[in-house]
C-alpha cells in the first residue's frame, strides 16, 4: 500500500534543508519504497498566503500522511503579530495536538568526526548518545486557563502548567520501552520539590517501574538535570520529561554535541504516525544563502522510515551515507573544522545521494 | 546600629559551611563591623525539631535580621514527606515570599585559577563574567490555583505560571539597574512564542528599555538561552527571567564555569534586607565529611557586606582573601587538579582567615 508522505518546508533555511532531503525521499522511491510525496504551507509560509500558520488544507493532507517531514517555522517578521494563535509557531504546536503526537524523540548524539566541534572537552562528549523523550501535546504548552487580563487595575499574565496520570503515564511508556531497547537507563526530570504537577509525575513514573524490571529509573529536578547534562553528559541513557522542561534540556543536550546541525527528531502519536524535523530552528540569520547543513533533516527522514514506515534497512543506509560524507571530509559552515572542506547545501546533498 | 544577622545552617553540608562563614563575620565583627549574630533552624534540621521546615520562631528573626545566611536545604530522608508544605525546600520558600525578596541575583563567574576545573573548553569559558536575574517570589513557584485532584476519574496535577505588571517591572528595574552598572548588556529570556505569561514580560521589559539609554536589551527564548549558555556563555552580560527558568539557567551557568563550590548568590527585597546562600545544594553524599568547599559560602558572606551592609570594602577583602588561598593552591575536593593541595572544609576556613 503505498503511504502518504507530507513535506512542510516552512521558513528560513527551511525550504534549502526540505529541498536536499526530498531528494533522498526520491533517491528512496527508485529504490522501491512505496510512497508519495505532496508539499504543504506551514508556519510563516502559510500565515503569509492564507493568514494563518496551519491552513485547514495543510492540517487534512497532515491527517491523511503516514510520516511528515518539516523543515522548521517562525522567523522575526512574525514576532510582531499581536494575535499570537496566528504566529508560526502556533502552526507548528496546532499539528502536534491535532494528530496526538505526544511522543517527541530527541537524540543527542556526538558524531565521531565532529567531537572536536563541541564547545565540551572531547572526552566528556565523545561518544554521547542520549535520548530525551519529551512530551508534546501537554503540559503548559496546551494548559488551560491562559492569557492576559486585568486585575487590580493592573495586567496579569498567566499559563497553566497540567497533566493527567492518563498522560504522563503513556509517555512514561514510551520512555521505558526506549530505555529497555537501549541502555537500560532512565532518568526522569522534574520539578517535585516545588510543583505538584510533577509530584503526580514522579509518582506515575515509580507506578511503571515494576513492569520494567530491567530498566533502572532515577530522578533529577530540572535544575539539577541541567547542571548534570552540562558536566557529564555520559551520566545519561533515556531522559523522560514534561514539555517544557523537554524544550529546555532537549536543545542544550543538542547543542553540546557539538553536532546541532546534525541532528533529526521525531514526534510521534499512538498509531506511529509521525512528524520528523531537525533539532535546530529556521536560522532566519542565513536564510536563502545556500549555506545551511541539510544533514539533521535528511537524517530526520532516516528516523521517519525507522518509526514510521518500518524500513530500518533503508534508515541504515541513509545514517551510514551521512557518516560516509563525513569521514571524507565535507563539511557545510556550521561544522566546518581546519582542515576540511566547505560545502554548499546543494552540494551537501549532493554527497549523500552519491553515498546512497 | 547594630546590625542583626541570622545565620540558618539547614540541612547536608550546611552546618558545615556556614560554621566556616560564622568565621568570617566574626572576624569583621573584630574588625569594627557592628553585627550581632544568632542561628536559627530552616529545611529539614527545623522539620526534626518543630514537625515543619520554617518555625515561626525562625520566621520572626529572619524578619527582623538585615541580613540571613543560608547554608542549604533538603536532603533524601525528607523526599517521602507526604505534605509537600511541611518538606524541607518549602521553608526556603517560605523565607523568600515571607520577607518579599524578589531579586535573586546569581553571578557566574570563573574563577582565573579553576578555568580548567570546567568541563567546556578553557577559552570559552576563561573571564567569563555573567549577573543573572532571577524573579524569586512570583512565577509558577508561588502561582494558584496548584494542586492534585480527581477530574473525570483520574488523578491531575496542576500549577499556575503567573505574573503581574508590577512584579515584572520590578525585578525588571533591578536587572537594568544591574546591566547599567555592569557591562550595559541585558538579555531577557522567555518563551513568548508559546506562553502568555511571558508575552506580558517580554513587553514590560520593552516597556522599561528606553529609561535605561545606555543598555542594550535583547531577548531570548529559553530553549535558546540555553543553547548559547552552553555555545558561547562570554555573550551574556547580565540575564533577567522569572523564578523557574532563572533556577534552571542559573543552575546550568553555574556548572559551566568549573567553579560551583565557589559561587555565592543574594535574595534581596525592596529596602536591602538579604538572603544570602552558596548556588550548590545541601550535597547529601559528602554531608558530615568535613570535606565540603566553603568558599562559596563565604563569597556570600561578601555578598552580604555589599549588598545589605554597605561594607563593600570589608566584602573587597573576602574576597581577596579568596583569591590569595586560591593563588596558593589551596583546594577542597571539588575543585582539586593535579598540582593542587587538597585540604579540609576547616583547613580552608582557616587559610582564608588567615589571608583576610
Ligand atoms: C518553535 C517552538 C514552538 C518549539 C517548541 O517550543 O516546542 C521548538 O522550540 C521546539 O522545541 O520544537
Ligand atoms: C531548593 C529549591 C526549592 C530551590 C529553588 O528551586 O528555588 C533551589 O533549587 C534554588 O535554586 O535555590
């Protein structure tokens, strides 16, 4: 049956990035992968021509795909608009709670040929492959009541930070089957000294504990996990946490691999569909030069054939492509080190298709 | 006028450090400073003896000190306690909103002689000089409605994330005074294209910008601030943001600098009475080993002189003090290196004496 894949290219660098890892969609389909491939308006791209961040055409052709790939939203055009439920943003967050995708992946791995690229001393990076599995569709992002009001003549901003058991419980699945495929270990964050949200969080994740006897749970407050992460990052297997927090750690686990450029996540509901982007934003700073590192998204759709089409075989060779090009030595200007050679975008893309 | 000081060892290593600091401001009583100084108990050591972490006893003196050191709060054995307001943490809680002290201010600071103590590269971190801002008595702390209850036959946790005009104006006004002091950079970190609570903060601080001409004042998300904490932290002068995303990145800035056990932090409100504390915690493990770095606690110690007793020149001299034993090698566990002479909790007390 052939299944339905939607690309978002969204804003900034995203069209350069989604336009390299449709080639190797393409470079896929010869290979006999049964899939078709349409495009879609999301964030600012889609504000601009329908005035709004998620058309209702996008959000059905998003229904209707097995797997999405996204380049990324938002840029400082859109910073203004007063209405906030009309910022990209909003497109990107309207996606993950329509189609439930509560399960974000997000590897932070140190690639070998990149460890020097950290701003850590190699030996405390190389080799780190943490997963963080963060919620999605809850939590204070989506937490009702919020706004702005007056109140004692004055304006009070407010946002409701929730979760139910039902919901912490379904990702703390996720993250016990992550960590029971990988390491064995599991590190729950929260903040359980202050906040009874994740007081009930903590207490759902020791509920689970049980039925993952081989799998060994601990738990960090926030604050702690963020110091943890920046002085010994090996420490960590799989991290599970709440959206925010997930937002928070999730990039500075990214950016001290040193390779935020290279790395892809997935966001998935309960039926694996799913939604795979690169960990790095729309980088409006260098929009359209043809210089952005195309590689977290094309192994974005490494991570979509792994999760969502059952192709580990084909993911394999996208990752293994991926390190072939590294080991020879291209770099795009984000990782570029003495003594390696600066590449384009396109011709990025280039490499991984000839490596394919 | 004599001045009051409460000294508040808590819980861990706290009787520990603060015995060392206790030190000190007896030295500069010797030396003409007019303080008179009691103990009370705070955290769990008050929970043993009154059955609640901050007794009003504590409470009352606390009010009436112009300045409280605080060693650290919390350990594993109080963990279980049922009753989230009778837990250790909810005392320190309790000392902040009771006497209103709104300004938390956390400098990162790397010290010359331990840049090589951090796990980033000594370049990146080398000089490194950063004054965060953190709200204390407001945000999703102190927020209601909070709680756990039944809502369509499951268990939800839930907190409020809220703060008003006037809470953000002043902690506001505090970091511009700050930046304008310091290196006239301010970067206010929030998450105002998800949260409405921090569109409101976003544009108060807007609001105040133009009072303040020669500060430059940028704006970052905090899954940003976090990335370039860990990317490039020389960029930040000084950081304001709310209590919860102030605990974290002040924690995270804290670690990367090598330097934890050396840094001091001040809680003040709006007429200079002050809380004064290491960054570190309560550090359980080491508790009662004698092998506890308290230098952080006696750099809060010159905190205090500065920032509630106007002696900035008896603070100058803690300080320098602290820098001669470090010049001398001296060094507790935490900070050991090669070449370096480990000494005792004590034996550090005692140099620094000696060197003041
Ligand atoms: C763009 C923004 C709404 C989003 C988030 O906060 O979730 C992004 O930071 C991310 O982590 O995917
Ligand atoms: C102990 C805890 C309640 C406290 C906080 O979260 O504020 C601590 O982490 C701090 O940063 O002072």
């Amino acid at each position: 049956m052939t299944q339905k894949i939607l690309v978002l290219p969204g804003d900034g660098i995203g069209p350069e990035i989604t336009a390299q890892a449709s080639r190797i969609l393409a470079a896929c389909q010869a290979r006999g992968l049964d899939i078709e491939v349409e495009e879609g308006l999301l964030g600012g791209a889609a504000y601009e021509v329908h005035g709004e961040p998620l058309p209702a055409e996008t959000l059905e052709k998003a229904k209707a795909a097995r797997g999405i790939l996204l380049g990324a939203v938002g840029g400082p055009q859109w910073d203004k608009i007063e209405d906030l439920s009309k910022r990209p943003e909003k497109g990107l967050l309207g996606v993950r709670k329509q189609l439930g995708l509560f399960a974000n992946l997000r590897p932070a791995i140190t690639y070998p040929q990149l460890a020097s690229a950290s701003s850590l001393k190699p030996e405390l990076v190389a080799g780190l492959d943490i997963m963080i599995v963060r919620e999605l569709t809850g939590g204070i992002y989506f937490g009702q009541p919020r706004g702005i009001e007056e109140r004692n003549g004055e304006r009070v901003g407010f946002n409701t930070y929730v979760y139910s058991e039902s919901e912490i419980e379904r990702i703390g699945r996720v993250a016990f089957e992550m960590a029971h495929k990988r390491g064995k270990k599991l590190c729950s964050v929260d903040k359980a000294n202050v906040l009874e949200v994740t007081i009930l969080w903590r207490e759902v994740m020791e509920r689970l504990a049980p039925e993952y006897p081989d799998v060994e749970l601990s738990h960090l407050y926030v604050d702690n996990a963020a110091m943890q992460l920046v002085r010994a990052p090996k420490q960590f297997d799989v991290v599970v946490t709440g959206n925010m927090f997930g937002d928070i750690l999730s990039d500075a686990a990214a950016m001290l691999t040193g390779s935020i450029g290279m790395l892809p996540s997935a966001s998935l509901n309960e039926s694996g569909q799913g939604m795979y982007e690169p960990c790095h934003g729309s980088a409006p700073d260098i929009a359209g030069q043809g210089i952005a590192n195309p590689l977290a998204t094309i192994l974005s759709v490494a991570m979509m054939l792994r999760y969502s089409l059952d192709e580990p075989a084909l993911a394999s060779r996208i990752e293994a492509a991926v390190g072939t090009v590294l080991d020879g030595g291209l770099r795009t200007a984000d990782i570029a080190l003495e003594g390696t050679r600066s590449v384009s975008t396109a011709e990025m893309g280039d490499a991984v298709l000839a490596a394919f």
